[in-house]
C-alpha cells in the first residue's frame, strides 16, 4: 500500500520535531508523501521542502489555519500553497504579532493570579518563536504550579478559564483567499470539531463548498473505518474532496503516530492524486508527480492491508 499523510506538525508551531526531523521519519516509515500543516505559519515549509529534496518522498507544502466559526472549531487545510507569496506571508506576520501579544497578556494574568511564570520560561518549552498555550502549560507544569498539561488547561488555559485571553482568528472567506491566491486547495481539518449534528453537516459542508472550500478531511488519527465512511460519503454528496492525515505532532501528542490514520492503518495515495487533478484544473498546471494518475478514492481504500513500520 503506497500511503501518504496529509496532516502533520513541526517545531514551526506545536509539534516536536523539527522539519527535518519529520520529513526524515516520514521517509523511514516509507510514507509516499507527507504535507507540513503548522498552525497559522509557514515558517517550517522552506526547511521540509529542501529535507525532502534528496528523498523519494513528496513533501506538500501547507498549512492549517485556525478560523473564526461557530459553534465549534474550524481548521482550514492549505494544501499546495506557495510559502513565499507576500500576501500570505503578510497576513501570517500580522497573526504573529497578534498572537505574541496575547501571549503577553495571558502571563500577565497568570502573574496576576500569582502565579510565578515568565515570558521566558514559557518560550524554553518551545521548538520556535511561536508560542501558545501547549507550551503555557508545559511550563507551567514543569514548575509544578499545575500537576498536568490537563490541569493547566482546566485552571487557567481553556477558553473562558481565568488566564484565558481569546486569540485572534481568521474569517472564514478571508482564509480561503489567502490559501487560493497562494496556489493552494482549501479543506476542512477534522470535521468533527465543527460540532455540528450528523444531519446539519451535509448543509453545512455544501455551503462551504459553494464559499470555495475543495475538500474535507474524511481520514483522521482519531477517526475509526465507519466514521470515515461516513465522511467520505458526505464529501462526495457535497461535491467535495476527501484528504486524510494524522494530525502528527511528535511527542506533544504522543498517542497519534506518523502516518497512521483509523487506528492502524495509512491513508491512500489515491487521495493525493485527485488533489492534484483539481489543483491543475483550478491553475491550469500539468498534473505532475507519480501519483498524478486519474483514481478516486474509494471505500475500496478501507481494505487496505499492510501499514507503515511505525503504526
Ligand atoms: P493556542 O493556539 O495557543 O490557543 O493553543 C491551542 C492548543 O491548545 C490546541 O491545539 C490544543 O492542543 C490545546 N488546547 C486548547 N484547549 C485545550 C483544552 N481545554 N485542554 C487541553 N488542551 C487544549
Ligand atoms: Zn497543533
Ligand atoms: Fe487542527
Ligand atoms: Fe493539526
């Protein structure tokens, strides 16, 4: 089975492994392709891209952006964006700042619960300049303020708890031009997280469709073989792409492994393929790469048999 993960993060936000690390074990686990997916930055796209240069591994270069949505949570996929348009690149470096400051304010807060945490303290449990909260917690743990990440969360950090302070979210329209105008397809991350009841979810997947998204993400880490069924249904009635990935973020989480979607097993090639046709038909590109033949993903994808080394 030639397999692919489509979802995975790095030091450039909160996973643990640098992009050389990851597109390194991506190409030990014998993944066909892996797309970087850090959190509102492509600051980690540059250094995977040249790590995957020399390896027989496609690596695809995204991004998962944290929009605003109600009534649950709604990550925006960029798959195949140009990391280097200045457009996105502006727009990222405004949500950095943002982000930077409410950093500041939610240690203020913390400080002012009187609790002994820093600014500094905080970035030493970060992989980069991105700081967020994971790495609140962590620091926060480490000091033995909290007895755990989960801890820290339930006090302080979750929405509504007393350091929480809200973080600056893209608009759903806005986010599917910035990832179109970077050359890239837009999907929906996880779709469970939206929190919408089983029978709401085909509207609401048809009115993302129409505002532009082109998929969604039927195969997850979390997900076990009947729900992706059902998901790749939905997509395919909503006249949307499927895409499936792990969600990787090293030993931040560490029960979620490189490569392995529904439990065990790895999402198909097949997936990338169809991603790749739309991408050429919407930017008028050749449909490039090995895996570019016309398939379409299919329930048939479920039986697959053999998983990466790692899962
Ligand atoms: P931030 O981008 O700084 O708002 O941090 C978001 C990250 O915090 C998410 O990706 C989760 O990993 C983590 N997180 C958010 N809320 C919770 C919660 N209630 N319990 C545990 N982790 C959480
Ligand atoms: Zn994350
Ligand atoms: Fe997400
Ligand atoms: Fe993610």
């Amino acid at each position: 089975m030639q397999s692919i993960d489509l979802h995975a993060h790095t030091t450039a936000s909160d996973g643990s492994l640098t992009p050389t690390e990851l597109i390194a074990l991506a190409a030990e686990i014998g993944l066909r392709a892996v797309a970087v997916t850090d959190h509102d930055t492509v600051d980690g796209l540059a250094e995977a891209l040249e790590a995957a240069r020399s390896l027989s591994l496609e690596c695809v270069p995204g991004i998962e952006l944290s929009i605003a949505y109600h009534p649950g949570k709604l990550h925006l996929l960029g798959y195949f964006i140009d990391h280097s348009h200045p457009g996105l690149c502006e727009r990222l470096r405004v949500l950095k700042e943002n982000r930077a400051r409410r950093n500041e304010r939610m240690i203020a807060k913390m400080q002012a619960l009187g609790l002994p945490i820093t600014l500094e303290e905080v970035a030493a449990e970060a992989g980069s300049e991105t700081l967020g909260r994971p790495h609140m917690a962590l620091a926060l743990a480490k000091k033995g303020i909290v007895a755990s990440v989960q801890e820290a969360f339930d006090r302080y950090l979750a929405d509504g708890a007393l350091a929480h302070v809200p973080k600056e979210k893209i608009a759903l329209e806005e986010g599917i031009a910035l990832i179109r105008e970077a050359g890239g397809l837009a999907f929906v991350a996880h779709p469970h997280t939206l929190k919408l009841a089983d029978d709401a979810l085909p509207a609401e997947l048809l009115r993302l469709r129409e505002m532009g998204v082109d998929g969604m993400e039927c195969y997850y880490s979390q997900y076990d073989p009947a729900r992706i069924l059902q998901f790749l249904q939905m997509a395919r009635e909503a006249g949307l792409l499927a895409s499936g990935g792990s969600d990787f973020h090293g030993a931040a989480k560490p029960l979620v492994r490189l490569g392995c979607v529904d439990g065990d097993r790895p999402a198909p090639l097949a997936l990338l393929a169809a991603m790749k046709e739309r991408r050429a038909e919407r930017y008028g590109l050749p449909v490039s790469g090995s895996s570019a033949q016309t398939v379409r993903p299919s329930h048939a994808s479920l039986s697959c048999a053999s998983a990466p080394p790692s899962c």
